[in-house]
C-alpha cells in the first residue's frame, strides 16, 4: 500500500484554565474537560480537588505508534502523508519521498510526542513518529 493523504492526529496536549472562585468559570472548564474526554483525551492527575486547582492538563488519545507522519509545508498550508513503518514497502516509499524532498531543496525535522524539542534532520529514521518537511523559502 503506498503512502497515502491522510487526517493523522497531530494532536497535543490541551490546557484548560479557570478562576477556583468563580462557579461559572468552573462549569465552563467542567463542560471543556468533557468535550475533550468524548474526544479520547484524558485527564492528567491532579493532587488534591480538581474544582479548586484552577487548571486542568490534557492528554491526546494515543496514535498508533506504527503509522509515521510526513508533514510537508508549502503556502497552502500541509500536506500529510502517513505510512506503516511495518510495511517494508512503504518504508522504502517513505525514504525515496524523503530523499526526493530533501534534494529539492527541503529540510526535514522531527516532531517530538512528548512536546519536546525535536531535531534537524539530514538522514531518514523510519523511528520518528513525525517528520515536517521545510522548503527553503517559505512565502511570507
């Protein structure tokens, strides 16, 4: 199966913020809690009553780690491709899309899952979960 255009979750985690004194202020945050749980997000713990914390963390529902993420930037926005990096095929896929990029003038960069810092790129790694692909110039 070839890489394909796909609506990956790229999601991250949400900060939901509210005044502990105000009730509206809490029902408010309750009812955005809520939608991100329907979501598949879930609540990070919190010491001690939630109510009167006055910020919430959530995490995004996790993505299969197997299905890798190419964002290539352009002005039109991204375009996404995913693939498996247990089909060999589309490992192979993948590293000539990268390598085709790259020589074009692109630079590549990983997108770490954890919010972290990710890296410049020069040599493809099928082990990141999400790579974005830069042109040279970006109109502005």
């Amino acid at each position: 199966m070839p890489l394909q255009l796909a609506d990956a979750s790229t999601e991250r985690p949400k900060q939901i913020q509210w005044d502990p004194t105000l009730a509206e202020d809490w029902d408010a945050a309750d009812k955005k809690i809520r939608e991100y749980r329907n979501q598949g997000f879930t609540l990070r713990a919190v010491a001690g009553d939630l109510k009167k914390a006055g910020i919430a963390f959530m995490d995004p529902p996790a993505r299969d780690p197997n299905l890798i993420l190419f964002r290539v930037l352009s002005e039109n926005g991204d375009t996404r491709l995913v693939w498996d990096r247990r089909e060999p095929d589309q490992v192979k896929e993948a590293y000539a899309r990268f390598k085709e990029l790259l020589d074009s003038g692109h630079t590549a960069y990983c997108v770490r899952s954890d919010g972290k810092k990710g890296s410049k790129l020069d040599e493809f790694d099928p082990l990141h979960e999400e790579i974005v692909m830069v042109p040279k110039t970006m109109p502005g």
